[in-house]
C-alpha cells in the first residue's frame, strides 16, 4: 500500500512507542485528511485489509451503542 507507506514515512517522527500514543497520533493525522484523501488511502486497500478496516468500525460503533445506551436500553456494557 503506497500511501500508507508514505504516511508513516512523512509522519515517523511523530510517531511514539505506547500503543495509546501511537493511536493519538493516527487519530490526529487522519483527522486532517481530506475527504478524497482518505478515499484514497481506502482505494489502495487490499480486499482483505479492507474487511479489517471495515470490520473495526463495526466493532467500534456496536461497543459504542452498547455502552451508551442508544439502542433504548441503559447500556448493555458499564
């Protein structure tokens, strides 16, 4: 994947060892994308890389509805 590949190599400073850190960094990267810019980086995706993606965003808004409670129940996860 070219794009990613050049991301990490434009932002390796950046980048720091704790995994929470590491994620902060993405989060604030990506956050200043563009639109088509991230639908590139999608586009490069293998079909398997992007079931992963894909998949993770599931995960992520499922436990977020569970925690929170929007699905009309308190929160099935405290």
């Amino acid at each position: 994947m070219k794009s990613f590949e050049t991301f990490v190599n434009k932002y390796h400073k950046r980048w720091i060892r704790d995994d929470e850190d590491i994620d902060a960094v993405a989060y604030s990267i990506v956050n200043s994308f563009t639109r088509e810019q991230c639908i590139d980086l999608i586009a490069e995706l293998s079909d398997e890389e992007l079931h992963q993606v894909v998949a993770e965003l599931v995960m992520e808004q499922v436990k977020e509805l569970l925690i929170s409670g929007d699905n009309g129940d308190q929160g099935l996860l405290h």
